[in-house]
C-alpha cells in the first residue's frame, strides 16, 4: 500500500513539473520556399515588406531580386541598427543556397524582429522558378527648399542629393525637376546635373501665392534605377 501511495505521489510530481514547464517553441523565424517569397513580394499585401540580401558584395553585384537591401551576414549583428525601423515589418531573408540566411535570421530573431521569413534555397531555388534578379542599384534622392515657407517674388533656394543604396554620391547624372499647384497636372521646370557629391542645386522664385508640389525625379539607367522625391512648397503674398 506505501508503495502504491509512493508510485502515485513520484507521478503526480512528474505531472504537475510538466504541466508547469515553460513552451519551448521552434525557431521564431519562419522558413517559406521561393514560391512564397515571390507571392508576398509581388501581392502588393505586405507594403512595408524589407528583402534582405545577406550575401557578399561581389554576389549582390551579379544579380539580386530587385528592392533587396545589402548587409553580408557577417555584418548583421554591427549594423542592426539599420533595419531598427523595421522590428515589426515583414522581413525576407535570403542568400545564395539557404544556410547564411538561416543564420541571419537567428540574429533578427535575437534583436526582437517580429516577422522574420527565411528563403529556403537562396537565390538560386528563386532563379530555378524563373523568377527575375537585376544588376542594378535602387537610388534615393533627398530634397530640401529653403525659405519654405516664402513669398512671391523671392529666392528660393533647391538643393538635393542622388546617391545609391550604398550611401555613395550618384554622380554625372541628370535629375528632373517637376511642380504642380495642386491638384492640377504636372508641369516640368528644368534638368539639373549632380556633382561629383551627387548633389544638385536650383534657385528661382515663383510670382503667384499657393499651395506648390516639387518633384525631383530620377529616370534611371542601365546602372541604377529610377527614384523621385516629393517637397511641398507654400508662397505666400
């Protein structure tokens, strides 16, 4: 009988120490094939969605899928704070065949990224589908007016700067400039040329007060691709 009640008891124990136990779950990250990645990047659902490239430079420069952003994974975890914007965005990782991605991935999770799709395969299950890669770089204009707001009549002052998703300078490049007084069409102002720096630079003034719309737009080339910028301009009397 003091058996029987002791057997029970080392049981019970057992029981109650499971029931207890934290959840250990698998891998926070989640693993999707190439087919998967394509839908979510082509479905237009997911408008904050980040592909990220963890393979080298050298491996980027031979062809990427289009919009991804470059950071080996041996410089993930240095350079964390780039992607801090994106915590709780959809994050698409990949690399050549799988395993670096993987590992990149583990390093997302352990920053507290929430939403972390690891490709199965790389980029070469992604080219194996049809799917299409680029040789070129997205590019990123920054736009400034000063005074803004201004009046009629007066200097105003345009400066901007086309670099690459690299952070360096787009140079030797022409920029077109746009502007609206909303909501009427577009009307185009003048072509400027960047600097070595990448920067351009415009003055002029505008003699009717109103609400205006600048656009500077980059059209792109066989090397990089298009990219535009939207400033608002007020003139007042």
């Amino acid at each position: 009988m003091y058996k029987r009640i002791l057997v029970v008891s080392c049981l019970f124990v057992v029981l109650t120490s499971l029931l207890s136990a934290p959840t250990v779950n698998a891998l926070p990250y989640t693993d999707i094939t190439a087919e998967t990645a394509y839908q979510m990047i082509t479905s237009g659902a997911y408008p904050n969605l980040v592909i990220l490239d963890v393979r080298t430079r050298e491996e980027f420069d031979t062809g990427h899928i289009r919009k991804a952003i470059l950071i080996p994974h041996t410089e993930l975890e240095q350079r964390i704070d780039e992607l801090a914007e994106h915590k709780d965005h959809e994050i698409i990782v990949y690399c050549r065949l799988g395993g670096r991605s993987a590992t990149a991935s583990g390093i997302l999770d352990a920053h507290n990224f929430s939403k972390v799709y690891n490709m199965l395969g790389g980029i070469e299950a992604w080219k194996a589908q049809g799917y299409p890669v680029t040789t070129s770089y997205l590019t990123y204009i920054f736009l400034s007016l000063t005074p803004n707001p201004a009046k009629t009549g007066q200097t105003i002052f345009l400066r901007g700067i086309l670099i690459d998703q690299f952070s360096n300078p787009v140079a030797n490049e022409t920029v077109k400039l746009y502007y609206r007084n909303s909501p009427s069409l577009w009307y185009f102002a003048l072509a400027l040329k960047t600097n070595k720096y990448g920067i351009f630079v415009a003055a002029g003034s505008v003699q009717k007060s109103g609400l205006y719309q600048i656009c500077a737009y980059y059209p792109g080339s066989l090397a990089y691709e298009a990219s535009y910028e939207f400033a608002i301009l007020i003139v007042q009397t």
